[in-house]
C-alpha cells in the first residue's frame, strides 16, 4: 500500500496566462500562487483480485482499464501501464468540484506520485507536473493552463514562467517568516458554496481570447510587484495588486463573476477589505480576501460565507505512507 499527499493552491495574480492561446504567443505567461496546507490524498493497494476498483465521490469496479468512467485515473494507469489488481482511493480536504484551488490537477498529480511508488519508482517533481500536463492537456483535451499541475507537484509560494517552447521555471520566495507570517495573516479563504465548470470558463477564455489579449498583458505585469509585496510582507500592496487582477480579469469573460459574485465583494471592500478575487477560473468556488485580521470578523459576519483557515506549505507531492 501507497499513500501520497499533493497540495492544493490560490493564485494571486497572472491566472489564465500560463494557457496556451497566451504564452505560445507573448513568449512567456506568468502567475503568482502559493500552495497551501489543503491536500489530496490518494492511496493504492494491491486489490485481491484482477479487477480495478477506484473510488472517489462514487466507486467503480471494472476488469479493464478501458471501462473507467474517471478520464485522468483510466490514463494514468495506462501512462504506467497498470491495466489490472489495484485499487484506489482518495480523499480531499475541501470539496473536490469546482473550488478554483486546482483539485483536479492535484489529485492527478497525488494519483501519479502513489503509482509510481506502487510500482517502486523514485519520481521528481518535474515529471509529475508533465505527466499530469500531458494527461489532462494532450490525451484528454481538456482545456487549462499548467500552473495547477506545478504548484501541486512542487509546492511552495512561486513566480512561476510558462514559455512558449514548453518549458515551465519557478522562483520560490525566500522571505523572513515574519513578512510570510504578515501575509497569512491578512488572508481570508470564504466558501461561496456554488460550485462551477473550469473547463466552461476556459474554453468561453480562449474563444474571447483575440479581443482580450491586452488584458492578460496587463494582469502579467502584477506578478512581478505580487511577488516582491508578499516578498516584503506588504499587505497594502498586495492587496491593492490582487483588486487590479481581478477587474482586469471579470473583463475576460461573464462566466467568471455574476451580480452576487460582486455583491458580496463590493460588500467586503466597503468593510475594510483591501482587495480579494474568485481563486481559480471563477464563477464560484472560493473567494480570497485581503485585509487587516482586525476586519476579518465583521466581513466573515457581513458576507455569510464559511471561513476556511490555511497557512502556506514548501512541500509538494509527496509519499506519506509505504506499507508492507
């Protein structure tokens, strides 16, 4: 038996210039994320006999891979040629649909690591972002960026750089605890509890993309001051940072926000809130908030909406369990 942990993400600035239709044609798309102490866990047991069982918001029980009705796990087990006996499981911290914390990268990116060490084989962080990118990006067809997949394989608080020969590079900040400690305290997490289609957003992105390009050029320029504002743990400027990101960004497409959406922000502004988002495509999910803790309680009591607390992670994907 395997068990492995990847970690899930927010995105401050820059989201939507690590896909394609933007970096293949401005040379290089960039963001700013942090992992987080959220994670999805995947286990993998030898199964008794020679069928496949997985199981995740619902269990499936077939004698071959081709029956699998979960696309990433039916082409990660054939990526590896894993075809029969095993079984797998996994497990999340937060709902597993349509949060914007890239769930669906980092349970393939959990799933790809738990293989691998079932099958023995020591695997670096590159290979299983690539891996889940090609996967998700290649075989399956699924519309998205990269970022997902190399937050939840390596971990930590990044610039990351998508270039248009493929090639990903990532700039870890290296602050004081203090400055990151600051940063994490000004953070609100809230569950808006509707949940939404990534892949929708995407494909309505890139449709939209020729008149908008402009608008990415400009939510790329935030990354560099993103990262030097949690780098020197200034709150007022990241957050100020984060607003511009996320006008520039509900320009992109009317899928990403809705009258409620900016109800409920305008509302935490008004209460002292420096700036926040939708974290991922948009259009539900998680909305972050920036803001002295001081006006966390009455924007939590004002918009109603659960609190989820979390603190940054270094660590990626990892193997947390190996049984006999």
């Amino acid at each position: 038996m395997v068990m492995t942990k990847a970690p899930l993400r927010i995105t401050f600035v820059g989201g939507g210039t690590d896909l394609p239709f933007y970096y293949e044609k401005r040379d290089f798309g960039a963001v700013v994320s942090a992992a987080v102490n959220k994670y999805i866990y995947v286990t993998v047991n030898k199964k008794f006999d020679d069928k496949i069982r997985v199981s995740y918001s619902k269990t499936e029980i077939v004698d071959d891979i081709d029956q699998l009705q979960h696309p990433t796990v039916r082409e990660a087990l054939r990526l590896l040629d894993l075809t029969k006996g095993i079984e797998i499981v996994s497990i999340s911290d937060i709902p597993s649909n349509g949060t914007g914390l890239g769930s669906s990268s980092t349970f393939l990116v959990s799933l790809l690591h738990a293989l691998h060490s079932y099958k023995g084989e020591l695997v670096d962080s590159e290979t299983l972002a690539r891996e889940a990118v090609s996967i998700e990006r290649e075989i399956l067809k699924e519309p998205g960026g990269k970022q997902d997949q190399y937050a939840a394989a390596y971990g930590n608080l990044n610039l990351m750089k998508f270039f248009s020969n493929g090639s990903v590079n990532l700039t870890p900040i290296t602050s004081h605890i203090d400055h990151i400690n600051r940063i994490e305290d000004s953070l609100l997490l809230l569950y808006t509890g509707k949940g939404r289609s990534s892949s929708g957003i995407h494909r309505d992105q890139i449709v939209k993309s020729g008149t908008n390009m402009e608008a990415y050029d400009e939510m790329k320029a935030l990354t560099g001051p993103t990262f030097k504002a949690i780098n020197d743990g200034d709150v007022e400027s990241l957050g100020r940072l984060v607003h511009e990101n996320w006008s520039l960004k509900r320009k992109l497409s009317n899928k990403i926000s809705d009258d409620w959406i900016d109800k409920m922000y305008q509302k935490a502004i008004e209460l002292g809130a420096i700036g926040g988002k939708i974290v991922g495509a948009g259009g539900g999910g998680f909305m972050l908030v920036i803001a002295e803790p001081k006006r966390h309680g009455p924007i939590i009591k004002a918009l109603g909406l659960e609190r989820t607390n979390f603190k940054f992670t270094h660590s990626g994907s990892r193997v947390i369990f190996v049984g006999e």
